[in-house]
C-alpha cells in the first residue's frame, strides 16, 4: 500500500482541480473515483461557458481536465468507490 499525502475523494472539476493545485504544491496526490473522472460535467452534451473553450463537450472538456492532473503527476483511480474512511 502506497503511503499519499493528499486523497482527494471525487474526481469532478472541483476534485481534479484540488489535484492539479496539490502537486503543483508537491503534494503526492491520488484522487478517488466512484465512475469515471469528470463527474457530472462529464455529462454535459455540451459547455459554452467554460474559459478558454467557445464550445464543449463535457466529457472532452473533462478528459482535458483529468489528463493535465496526471500529466503533473497526480494519480486517479476511476471505479474505486470509497465506503468509509479511516482518519489518523
């Protein structure tokens, strides 16, 4: 079992963006998926209101997203549902 200094739960644009800022920071990063990384917005036929991009989809916009936050050197594993946590 790998020792992480930040588990972020939920791989949605607030999780993903957590991530980005985490190893940026140097934090070594795992980020928690129920589904596949993008959550909600993933869902969405199509974003025009996101900066940089005219128009969307939300699962590109999200694969984008998710791809930048690996590439830093954050990992995420998709379909690991979290039942409990044990804090120390």
């Amino acid at each position: 079992m790998e020792d992480w200094e930040l588990i972020i739960v939920g791989a949605g644009v607030a999780g993903l963006t957590a991530g980005i800022y985490a190893v940026r920071s140097g934090l070594k990063t795992l980020i928690l998926e129920e589904k596949i990384a993008g959550g909600a917005a993933a869902d969405a036929p199509t974003i025009e209101n996101y900066p940089g991009f005219e128009r969307i989809s939300g699962l590109e916009l999200m694969q984008k997203i998710a791809a930048q936050c690996r590439k830093l050197g954050a990992e995420i594993h998709e379909f690991e549902k979290v039942t409990s946590l044990n804090l120390k």
